[in-house]
C-alpha cells in the first residue's frame, strides 16, 4: 500500500480507477468458470459475495472443485476474499500446504534455486507441481511467482512467529552464499523479518546507498527509516544521530520540509548534548539548508554563520566550502548579492586550494546561481554545464534537475525559446523521477512562463494553476510566492485584475514569511498594477513602497542589474506615473533597458520600451511615446512575444493619427492568444482589454 501512496502522489504517474465487474459481466464470468449449472440462488449468493471482483469467482469455483463438483447448496458462501483463498489452502495436503507457505516468505515472486537451498524440502517437487497445476504458483524460468498477491499473503498470515522468523533466516543465509550481486534490500527485509536486526540494519544502510548512488530517494527513505527504527531497538554500535540526519536530508530533497526540520533539530540538540561539534556544525548546515525557501531564509543565515565557525575553528575544508556556498546561495536570495558574491568566491578560493573536483563543483553550483541573478548569463551557463556535467557523471539526478531548470531559465531570458523548452521539460521529467515533490511547483512555474511569453495561455494557465495548488498544499512559503507570481501575472496579461490581486497578495505575503526578497519585490510589484485596475489607489500606493523598500535593500555589483525583477522595476515605474510620479521613473527605467539590451533579455527590453512609451505618453511627448513604442514592437516581434506585441500595437493605435494597421495586428494577436484558452470567460476578458485598449480605433 505505501508503494502505491507513492505512485498515486507521483505527477507523472496516470491513475486508472477501476470499478466493480458489471453484474451481467460477472454472471457470463461465473458460467465460464463453473464447469457445473449452478443454481440462481447459489449464483446469486456467489455475485452478491464478490462484490465485483473477478479473482473472488475464480477463487470460489475452484475451492467448489477441492471438495468435490457436485451441487454445494449445502456450504454457505465464504464472506470475504482472504478467508475464500484460506478455505482453499486449508483443503491441500499436508505436504503441499507447507510449500506454499514456505514459498510466501519470498513474497510475491521467488527465486528458485535459494528456495530449493533454504525453505523447500528434498522431496517438495511433486507438491509444487500440484501448486501449479491448481493455478496457485507460476513458473517463469528460474523463479516462480503466486498466481495473486492475495494467495501469497493469505499463506504468510497463517504460518506462526518462530517458523515464520526460521524460514527467512534460511533464506537470508541462502543469498549471502549465493554467488552473484549482492541483493542488499531483500537481505535487509529477511534479515528484518527473521528478527535478526543488527544484520538488518547493516543491510539497510547499504541498500540506501545503493538506491542514492541512482538518486532511488524514496526508496533511500525508506531504508535509511528502517535503520533507525531498529538501531532504537538494540545496541547496534551505529551512530543513531547520523542516521537520523541523513533521514532529514532525504525528507528535505523530497519535498518533506517539516520532517526533515524536526529530525535535523533533534540531531542538533543531541549533538550539542553529547559535544560532537562535527555533528553539530552538519545538523547546522542541515537545518539551515531546510529552512531557506522552504520556511524562512532569514532564520537560516545565522544557523550558516555557526556552521561556519565551527568549520573554521575544525579546519575542515570541505565544510568550510559548503557553508560559504550555503551562504552564498541565502544571500542571493534575500538580494545581497555583493555577500553572495563574496561567500561564492571565498567557497570557490577554498575548493581550488583543496583541489578536489567534488568542492569545486559545491562552489560552482552557488557562483552560479549569483551569476544567473545578476545577469552574467555566459559565466552562469558555462558553470550550469560543468555542475550538470559532474552531476551526470555520478548519478546525482537531483542536482540534474536543479541544472535544466536554471539553463532553461537562462535560455527563457534570452528568448531562445525551443533550447529553453527542452531544459525545462527534461528538469520537470528528472524532477518526477527523483520524487521531488517539494521543488516541482518551480518546474511547473517556469514552464508557465515560457508558455505565457509564446502566447500558449491555456497551458500557461494550466502549468501555473499546477504549480500554485501544489506549493500552497506543500507549504513551502517560497514556490507559493514564486508560483503566485507566475499565476498573477498571466490573470495581468489577460486583464483579470480582480482575479490576481488575491493571488499576488497571497504570494507576497508567503515571500514576507519566507524571507524571500526576489520573489516578494515582484508579487507586490505586480499586485500593485493590479489594484490599479481595481481602481484601488491606496493599495496601489501601499504596494509601490513595499517595492520600494525592497529595492533600496538590495545590493547589487556595479554595472549590473538583477535580470529577475526587471518586472518590478518596470511595474514600480508605472504605479509611479499612474500616481502623478513620471518625471521620476523615465530616467531610472532608461538606464536599466540599456543594461537589460546588454545582456540580452529580450522580454525585459520589450516590455521596457513599452513601459518608457506608456510614461512619454503619460508626459505627452508624443514623438518619445510613438518612438520607443516602434521600439518594442521591434524587439516583441523578433523575440516572439505575441503578448507584449499586441500591447504595443494597441498603444500605437490610440496615439493621435494612427496608423489602422496597428489595431488589426492587435486584434489578429490576440484572436490566436484567446483560441489558446478552454476557459471563454478568460478569453472574453482578454477580449475586452483589447478593446479597451485600442480605445476605440477601427
């Protein structure tokens, strides 16, 4: 059943809900079967038992057959499935009854060379034909397998404690003289079963690493819990602490947030009860690792700091190198990108003294993550590779997705949309594989925007509302400000005011309690041209100074610019004017277009020769208004940004003396956006913002 939990939570995985036989399918079933005419009674006696399920037919005629073929309107119909299938093992010989019960320990399938050398006696063969013949087992090569799981559950429930924990001694024992690969899980699971749980235990560990080397995280999970689990039990001589970190480790890659903060601060207290500073400085980089994004980055920065003097006083390279990237990465975060450069460079100098590859890749995988936010997307590319490299190399899947995604990121900046959807959708794929649930909202979100800038608005809407029901569900306050903010700003696009606000509100609000600047400074940025449209000024206002406040915290090296909150610079400038503030803006906002054509963001530089139009226009320059419009239907046309495009040419269409041809390209634009949206209400909205922006023209 926890399997099955598993694949029902995967995204990627398609559930088919399968429904009871129909009562005429079932009947035409039960005369296939029965090789006898029942009567309507006792036919409907058996229909009524099954409940729809075909495998309660097959079990009960051939449990008629066990005890004879004649009429057994004596015998009452068993109630329920597994007593039917213990009905029916109980009618086997002797002999038989104890093969099939020593085959259940292997469960469901059963290799038949350890089970001839463990469980099964000299002379079973002729009772393991008789299995066969009555369509309990199955043969398929060297191994044999029960006809139902149902079967082999039934006869492992009736077999008691001691010979239950003999037989999967025996075979334990059996694998471990076996010649072959090592199966490490299965000889956990009998060394478990047959209550010898310090070799359990050394099995288990040894099957997590297995499934981590293959990024199997779940399966890793389950193991590494299993572990600790029995390590309470007895005196094992493991360090139960160590597990008990690694077990948080694996909750926080999957998504689990609150597990993994609650094992990672029972390890930190205890190491600091035992005065294990080398424990103690990993329980500190662990939790904080789980509180950034997640819960709140401003609780994790000073958790960093102490690891990171307890590195310091150690010595021990390698942590130092983690704890600065560790740092490097929070301060981004939160803006400070001259202390998330600083960190990155001291983590990268550290790492080339050390000269291992494996430290080098931890300080390229935070240098990056710096670089890509303040817009030096060659350095930031060139480093994605060699960390995406490395990662193949060894497996590491989810540090792959991580990769994809932020390539796919780069190449959505850069308006190379076909390189940017194949990232993309290989980060999501990888993302699934590995089970990462709590990092699949941000997958699902970058896929929105890419969507929303080729004008794809269905998908669009589809990718973000994903991604926002999937953050908030989680409760990681960082995806819920990062996917709002995507959601918001395709209801913007389309006009729906009233529908993003309380989504942007929502965002901003996740990114005030996360901590998280660069998602925060958009929600409300965005959330403050909404409430325009609402016609709701002083919440324009309100919104605008929370803008402000978080840009003027932000520290940024010279000459550069954060190629994330663009928008915000650009939805600031227009609050502003709508406020009566032009004069300020224009100047501001010309500067940062220069440095966003220079490196390239082409969304950004459309959108920013839009905005400069709309502020000439709100100052009546005219000639300003139409020239830097003409500018960024230029660049929304080459780029392919059907949505900034037929903005533009709305604008141009309600200057003074325009030309005609500017409001049927708008019309054109947005007849292909709206055919692209299931939801006519949506659709009809986009509608009337077009016509209200073309003002009227023909």
């Amino acid at each position: 059943m926890a399997f099955l939990t598993e694949l029902e939570a995967d995204p990627s995985a398609i559930v088919l809900a399968l429904g009871p036989l129909p009562r005429d399918d079932e009947r035409r079933l039960l005369d296939e079967l029965s090789s006898d005419v029942l009567s309507e009674g006792m036919a409907e006696a058996i229909l009524s038992a099954s409940d729809g399920v075909p495998l309660y037919l097959r079990e009960f005629i051939r449990s008629l057959r066990d005890v004879g073929s004649g009429e057994p309107a004596h015998r009452g119909v068993p109630p329920t499935l597994d007593r039917l299938i213990l009905a029916r093992l109980d009618h086997l010989p002797v002999a038989v009854r104890e093969t099939v019960t020593a085959l259940s320990v292997f469960g469901r399938t059963a290799d038949l060379g350890v089970a001839r050398s463990s469980v099964l006696a000299d002379d079973s063969g002729p009772s393991f034909d008789e299995l066969v013949r009555e369509g309990l087992i199955e043969t398929v090569g060297s191994t044999c397998s029960f006809s139902h799981v149902l079967v082999q559950e039934v006869a492992y429930s009736t077999l008691l404690r001691d010979r239950r924990k003999e037989l999967h001694r025996r075979v334990a024992e059996a694998i471990e003289a076996s010649p072959g690969e090592r199966q490490d899980a299965t000889l956990a699971y009998h060394w478990e079963r047959a209550g010898m749980w310090e070799q359990a235990i050394g099995y288990h560990v040894a099957a997590a690493d297995a499934a981590e080397a293959v990024s199997g995280l779940v399966e890793a999970l389950s193991h590494v819990d299993a572990a600790v689990r029995l390590s309470t039990e007895i005196d094992a001589g493991l360090d139960v602490l160590a597990l008990i970190l690694r077990r948080a480790t694996l909750q926080s890659h999957l998504g689990n947030a609150a597990a993994a903060r609650e094992d990672a601060e029972h390890v930190l207290a205890g190491a600091r009860g035992r005065r294990d500073r080398r424990l103690e400085m990993e329980a500190l980089e662990e939790l904080g690792s789980i509180l950034a994004g997640a819960v709140d980055y401003r609780a994790a920065t000073p958790l960093f700091d102490e690891a990171l003097h307890l590195a310091e006083v150690s010595g021990d390279q390698m942590r130092l190198v983690r704890c600065h990237a560790r740092l490097s990465i929070t301060w981004t975060n939160r803006l400070r990108f001259d202390r998330g450069l600083d960190h990155a460079e001291r983590a990268r100098a550290i790492a080339a003294d050390d000269q291992g590859s494996a430290l080098e890749i931890v300080a390229l995988d935070a240098l990056k993550q710096v670089e890509l936010q303040i817009g030096d997307l060659a350095s930031a590319e060139d480093h994605e590779h060699q960390v995406l490299d490395f990662a193949e190399q060894r497996g590491d899947l989810w540090s792959a997705q991580v990769c994809e995604l932020e390539l796919g990121l780069i190449a959505t900046l850069r308006g190379r949309w076909e390189e940017a959807r194949r990232h993309l959708e290989r980060g999501s794929e990888l993302n699934a594989e590995v089970r990462d649930h709590g990092n699949m909202p941000v997958h699902l979100a970058a896929r929105a925007w890419l969507d929303r800038l080729q004008g794809q608005y269905g998908t669009s809407l589809d990718l973000a509302m994903r991604a926002w029901d999937a953050a908030r569900e989680q409760g990681h306050a960082e995806w819920t400000a990062w996917s709002g903010m995507f959601l918001g700003s395709l209801l913007l696009d389309l006009g729906a005011d009233e529908e993003a606000s309380p989504i942007l509100q929502q965002g901003a609000w996740a990114a005030e309690r996360s901590g998280s600047d660069l998602h925060g400074v958009r929600c409300w940025a965005k959330l403050g041209q909404s409430r325009l449209g609402c016609e709701d000024v002083a919440g324009a206002r309100d919104a605008l100074q929370r803008v402000d406040d978080v840009l003027h915290r932000m520290v940024l090296p010279h000459d550069r610019t954060n190629v994330f909150v663009w928008d915000a610079w650009v939805g600031a400038a227009l609050i502003r004017a709508a406020l009566g503030d032009e004069i300020r803006s224009a100047p501001e906002l010309k500067m940062l277009v220069e440095l966003w054509e220079r490196d390239g963001l082409r969304e950004a530089v459309a959108e920013g020769h839009l905005a400069l139009a709309r502020l000439a226009g709100h100052a009546g320059d005219r000639e300003a208004a139409e020239r830097a419009a003409q500018a960024a239907s230029a660049e929304a046309g080459a780029a392919g940004l059907p949505g900034t495009e037929w903005r533009t040419h709305a604008f141009l269409s309600a200057l003074p003396d325009a030309d005609p041809s500017h409001a049927i390209a708008a019309r054109s634009i947005v007849g292909a956006l709206t055919s692209s949206l299931s939801d006519h209400r949506l659709a009809a909205v986009l509608n009337e913002t077009l016509e209200r922006d073309l003002g009227g023209s023909t």
